[in-house]
C-alpha cells in the first residue's frame, strides 16, 4: 500500500509542476483532475488556441520507460471519451477548437526534477 501511496504522491506532484508550467506559459487552468464515467482529464486548459485537454505523465527513472511510453491506446481512448464527455457537459453543441496536450515531467530516482515538457498537439 505505501507504494501506491509513492506513486499517488509523485503524481499529485507532477500534476502540480505541469499546472504552474501552463500558467506561466500563458494557459488558463479551468479543471484539475475532471472525471466521467468514461475516464478521466488531468489538466482542462484554455490558451489562445483554445482548449487543451493535458494529459501529465510523471515517471521517477526509467525503469517502466519515459512519461510518453506510458500513452497506450487504451489510456489515449479513455482520454479521448473524457474530453468528448467535458466538452458537452460544458460546451454543448457550440463550435470550439480542442486539443490534446501531453505534459511529460521526469524525475531522477533520488527526486531531483530532470525534465518537464509540453508537447502540444500530441493526440489530436
């Protein structure tokens, strides 16, 4: 159980350092951590381009592989019916410019902050 509890806490972490990330870049955090019954949207943010639906990845080393490995199908359809879902409990049938953004942050294995990127446009 402590594991899961690590692993809950490093991610808590990550979604916290992309959060700072995108509003210093200029995006506008609208959600944390939106869930639906089809999933799940770390981030919901706005920027000039419009709505980005951010994916964070958190990795300490590289023993299970890069935060962008960890994008499987599976994980890209649940986000994608996320997205879907958010978009008309808020948005409706409005016309509006979306997309997905990955946020990869990667920590050594002693915990020192190693990398923290954007990818926008990722998935859509």
């Amino acid at each position: 159980m402590a594991r899961s509890g690590a692993r809950k806490r490093l991610g808590d972490l990550g979604e916290r350092l992309a959060a700072e990330y995108l509003e210093a870049h200029g995006y506008r955090v609208l959600a944390r951590n939106w869930r639906c019954v089809g999933g799940e949207v770390d981030i919901v943010a706005e920027d000039a381009s419009g709505l980005a639906f951010v994916e964070v990845k958190t990795r300490r080393g590289r023993t299970y592989g890069t935060p962008e490995e960890a994008l499987v199908p599976t994980k890209i359809r649940r986000l994608e019916t996320a997205a879907q879902a958010w978009l008309a409990a808020h948005v409706g049938d409005q016309p509006v410019d979306w997309r997905i953004d990955v946020v990869a942050v990667e920590f050594s294995p002693a915990g020192t902050l190693l990398r923290l990127e954007l990818h926008r446009y990722a998935l859509v």
